[in-house]
C-alpha cells in the first residue's frame, strides 16, 4: 500500500482509466466477436451490420487512445478482409 498522499490518488486515477479502458476494450472486442461469429454460421448480412460495429468501435477506441491508430487500421483490415472472402466465395 502506498504512503504519499500523491500516490495514493494516483491509484485512484490509475483505477478510474483502467475501468473506462476495460469498457472501451470490451466494446470493440465484443464487436469482432459478433462478425467473426456470424461469418462462421454464414450469416453475411449480419457479418457485415457487424463489421460496420467493430470498425466504428474501433475508430473509437483508437480516438480515446486505448490502441494505437495502426493497431486499429491493422484489425479493420483484416476483419473487413476476411468479409470480403466470405461475400465472393457466395
């Protein structure tokens, strides 16, 4: 436990981020979930409500800067990638 008073509220501060982060995370973690889901059961019109989800989750995270702006661009890609495989293989 800490003594100072200052790191005693930095452990609060460090708490309250890790909170909005966790909900942040989950956000778009639950999203990618949701398309690569229905991309499995071939459900492509959900897959692509989904994506269109995940990638507006992921832009916000990116804005509130939980990730990284290429981290960001790099999963978009894949996941709209992998939708696209799906869209032309039907």
């Amino acid at each position: 436990m800490p003594i100072k008073d200052a790191a005693k509220k930095y452990m609060r501060v460090t708490a309250r981020k890790t909170e909005k982060n966790r909900k942040i995370k989950g956000a778009f973690k639950s999203a990618i979930k949701a398309t690569k889901e229905s991309l499995t059961k071939n459900d492509l019109p959900k897959a692509q409500e989904f994506l269109k989800k995940s990638m507006k989750a992921l832009d916000k995270a990116t804005q509130k800067k939980v990730l990284h702006k290429n981290t960001a661009a790099r999963m978009k890609s894949r996941l709209n990638k992998t939708v696209k495989m799906a869209a032309t293989k039907k």
